[in-house]
C-alpha cells in the first residue's frame, strides 16, 4: 500500500483537475448570462510573439469593468477594444469569462 501512495495521489489529482476542466467548461457553455451595473475603469493592450504572424506580433486586447467594488476583466476583439471609453457605466451583460454586451 505505501509503494502506491504517490500514484494514489496523482491519480486523483488528475481526476479533481479533469473534474474542475468540466465544471469550468460548462460554466461557460451553459451558465446563466448576467447582467449588471458596471463602469468601465480600464483598457490594456498586451503584445506576444506570434510565429503565425507576418510581423511577428500578436496583440491581445483586455477591458477592466468596475462591478459592486471589484474588478472582472474580459479579452476582447480590437474592434470591441476600439467602441469603447474609460469611464463609460451601463450595463455589462457576460457570461463566464466572455463579454456579451455593455452598454
């Protein structure tokens, strides 16, 4: 039994891992969409190679909203990234980890 132990171990922090990629994913597919009050408070632009890439670059666009006191940031397209301004308050409709609306 003790020979085992750290194969125990490992196979069940696998399974937890596997257990919670599961959870996340249909959070994300299948959760409820919310809705609520938010500002926007900032923007951020971070760079990366990328082989893929003609120049080598490859942008990532991110938005930071204020909501009830704390912040939930969301990666956006550059086109979403360019409609909008600090400061802006609306409403801020997302589900999981993926923006759906603000406005």
């Amino acid at each position: 039994m003790p020979e085992y132990l750290g194969a125990y171990i490992g196979a069940a922090v696998t399974i937890l891992w596997f257990i919670g990629m599961l959870v996340w994913f249909f959070r994300r597919q299948y959760g409820r969409t919310k809705s609520v009050k938010a500002t926007l408070v900032n923007k951020q632009v971070t760079q990366s190679f990328s082989k893929y890439s003609a120049s080598g670059k490859s942008y990532h666009y991110y938005l930071t909203f204020l909501i009830n006191g704390k912040r939930r940031s969301f990666q956006v397209s550059e086109f979403s990234y360019n409609g909008y301004r600090k400061g802006e308050t609306g409403t801020l409709k997302y589900k999981g980890d993926r923006l759906i609306d603000f406005s």
